[in-house]
C-alpha cells in the first residue's frame, strides 16, 4: 500500500469534517485516486471507510428523531435503500475511464452543493412546495446519487426536505443521517459482494476517520459553525481545483 500516512490524515481529516458539517469524502476520493487507487475502486473504497460514522451519528441522534406529518419514515427509508442500490449498481457497471472524466465534474458539483445547498433551499421553499409523493421521488433521485457518489448528499437531502415541511434542525438532521446511512449501507453491501474494495487503504481510513469522527465532535462544537462550514467549504473548493488541475492541465 502507497502513502499510508496520506491515507490515514485523510481519513482522520474527514471524520472530523463529517462530524462538523459534512464533506469528508471530497477529501478521502481524491486522496486515494492520488495514492494510486483506480477511480471507482476508490469511490467504493471510500464510501466502506466513512460508513461507520453515518450510523454512529444517528445514533447520537437518536433522542432527536420525530415523525414528520404527511410522509411515513419508513418510506423515506425504502426510496433511499433502492436509490442506493440503483447508484452502486450503476457506478459498478460505469467503466473506470468513464468515471475518470465525469469525477472532477462530480466533485465540482457536490461542492457547489456543499458551498450553497441551503440558500437555494431557503430560496426556492418561497417559490416551491413539494407534495409527498414528490418529496419520496426526490428522495430515490438523490439516494442514486448517493450510491454512486455521494458528495454533500446529506445538504441536498436537507435542501429538498425544507420545501415539505419545516421542523427543527435537529429533528431534520437526525432523519438526514439515518436515510444517508441506509442509502450507504446499500452501496457498502454492493461493493464489498463486487469485490471492489481495496481493504488494506480502506481499512485504515476507517479507522483514522473514526477517531478523526468522535475527537472532531468534542473540538468542533466549540467552534462556531459559520466558521467551520466557511473552512471546509475553502478546502472542497482547493481540492476540487486540484483535480480539475490534475485533469486537464
């Protein structure tokens, strides 16, 4: 295995932006690609590296959780499995030099989305109200895009959700790891069946995003957030120039 400290400060890195605000796989993808991991091998890789950390959060979540009026959770639950899996299936099949001209793409677009997911919910919840059979297709077309690749999911998920309703942020983000989670899991069970996980650098970025995950929880939430969101926005933007960089320069 290459640059196994690169691969362990990346996991660690990313568990703690996970554990702030999100985003630890716009540092974790790169990495492994730079550290010789083929593009979708290293989608795969990452997605089984920071799963643990989407259910450890939900847990932690796990007094905060209320039914939301007029959408049953365990339909939200069953368009995020499917999502998943259509997502996994389909960046399995995708070929890897498919996916290395559509990756820095991807990338520019979930930090797009990371950086201004919440003022153009906040924006369009003036103009749109979504019904919920509306809300559950939305919910399936996102979780495709978490199982294929997922960058700044969970701020899209949240950005679609407030044009249903509105309840309290934590209610919201409580649900919005649990679903993430699932729609996770599937696309784990997926790659780890295809054998398309290289576990020597998953393994530890696993374990370094773990431990980035739960000392990242007690220094971060003393920090303010603004600041935090503000930092790790400036990092997606680098790295994704670093990739545009990399690809066509």
């Amino acid at each position: 295995m290459e640059h196994p400290l690169l691969i362990f400060a990346a996991g660690l890195l990313a568990g703690i932006m996970n554990s702030a605000a999100g985003g630890g796989s716009f540092v974790t993808l790169p990495v492994l690609i730079f550290a010789g991991v083929p593009s979708v091998i290293a989608n795969a890789s990452s997605t089984v590296a920071l799963f643990p950390g989407s259910f450890a959060g939900a847990w932690a979540y796990r007094h905060d959780f209320v039914p939301f009026d007029g959408v049953s959770m365990r339909a939200l639950g069953c368009a995020s499995v499917a999502g998943g899996l259509v997502g996994a299936l389909l960046l399995l099949y995708t070929p890897t030099t498919t996916f290395d001209s559509i990756f820095p793409w991807l990338l520019l677009f979930g930090t797009l989305a990371f950086s201004f997911g919440r003022q153009a919910g906040a924006a369009l919840r003036r103009m749109v109200h979504i019904g919920p059979g509306a809300l559950l297709v939305g919910q399936f077309l996102l979780a495709i895009y978490g199982g294929y690749f997922g960058g700044a999911v969970g701020i899209m998920t949240l950005a679609i959700w407030s044009l249903f309703f509105v309840v309290n942020i934590n209610a919201l983000n409580a649900a919005k790891t649990l679903l993430v989670g699932s729609m996770n899991a599937t696309a784990v069970v997926c790659f780890v069946i295809a054998g398309k996980v290289w576990w020597p650098q998953a393994a530890v970025m696993m374990v370094a995003a773990i431990l980035g995950g739960y000392f990242g929880a007690r220094v971060t939430r003393r920090l303010p957030p603004a600041r935090i969101r503000l930092g790790i926005t400036i990092l997606t933007f680098l790295m994704t120039a670093t990739v545009f960089y990399r690809a066509y320069c």
